[in-house]
C-alpha cells in the first residue's frame, strides 16, 4: 500500500510535486489505478491548465467515481483544489463535489490577469494543514479563476477582491497556490498535510 498517491490528472506539475513530496522524504507513487489510490494512505490531486479539460480527463480515466468515495486524507492543488467543488464556471462544468462551492472568474478589480507571482493569507484558520501558516508568508499563484470564499475557506487571499485560497471540509482540503513553487512556505502545507490526522 503506497503512502501517498499522486493522481495522474494528466496535467502538467505533476512531476514537480512529486519532488516536492520526496523532499520532505516521502516516496509517493504517481497513479491513474483506481485501486491504487483506494488502497494509498493520502492522495494528492494536481492541476494547471482549464476546470473542462481536467474533469474529461479524470472522467476518460473513470476516476471520478473513486475519488468521490475516498475517505483517507486528500489535497487539491491548484486547479486540483478548484476541481474539489461542486461548479466551475470555467468552462460550465460539475467538479467533483467533494467540499461545497463554485469556481468563478477572479474579479481583479483591473489588474492583470492572471494572478501570478508571491501574494500573502489572511483570515487563516486553525486547520492542522494551516498550521505554522502567518499573514507574513508568501505564496506562488497563478490563476485566473478562484473559488468563492464560504465557511469552507481555511484562508484567503486578496488580489482585486477577496478568494478562497486554501479550503477545507472532513477529510479533504485544497490549496489555490503552489505549494511546490512556495519554497519553505509551500514545503510546511505539504508537511502538515502529511502529518494530518483526521
């Protein structure tokens, strides 16, 4: 039984995650096997690129199914996290439904889009993957659409209005930034979330 799986989403940081991971010394398995990532200890699901593209993916692969029964710890990064909802208005498309919320265009409020470089939390709660976690830490974005702050937020970010920037519900949670491109930062989420005991 693999201690963590990264699902194979067939997008595109999938291998700087995994080294992330394996920094902090831990040998995760990258897979697509639905029994495979039942029988892992935590699961990893990542993404870049669009909400559509990523959930026709997970469907050609029949995961959508398996990952909607997992019980064990799960983290969404990224596009991964935004695919944990219900909705993404992104291409018009049901997401996985795991933790209640829509993914809708990020209301920069003029300034560029996408949102991309080192921004700060705020509104940080005390969740065991938030912890460690100050309104001084920076993070690496890049992003377009965000999901809308609720009481699912664990912490939030501002970039022209306010989104969710890491979320949370049972056992599962999501990250809108890069943990693997955070440096320490990013390494501490991913260390908490290895640690995390639900």
């Amino acid at each position: 039984m693999a201690e963590l799986v990264i699902v194979d989403t067939g997008c595109a940081n999938i291998s700087s995650v995994y080294f992330a991971v394996k920094r902090l010394g831990t040998e995760p398995v990258i897979s697509r096997e639905a029994d495979v990532i039942k029988a892992a200890s935590r699961v990893i699901v990542p993404g870049v690129g669009s909400a559509k593209a990523a959930m026709a993916n997970l469907a050609e692969r029949e995961l959508i199914a398996t990952l909607q029964s997992l019980t064990q710890p799960v983290l969404g990064i990224c596009l991964g996290m935004q695919m944990l909802t219900a909705h993404s208005m992104e291409g018009d498309v049901a997401c996985l439904g795991l933790i209640p919320g829509e993914v809708a265009p990020l209301n920069a409020a003029g300034l560029r889009l996408p949102h991309m470089g080192w921004n700060t939390l705020h509104s940080i709660s005390s969740h065991p993957i938030m912890q460690g976690f100050t309104e001084q830490d920076y993070l690496y974005f890049v992003h377009s659409f965000a999901v809308v702050p609720s009481q699912y937020s664990l912490a939030q970010c501002h970039y022209g209005s306010d989104f969710a920037a890491v979320i949370g519900k049972d056992n599962v949670a999501g990250a809108q930034f890069h943990p693997e491109r955070s440096g320490k930062v990013g390494a501490r989420l991913l260390q908490n979330f290895l640690e995390w005991q639900l």
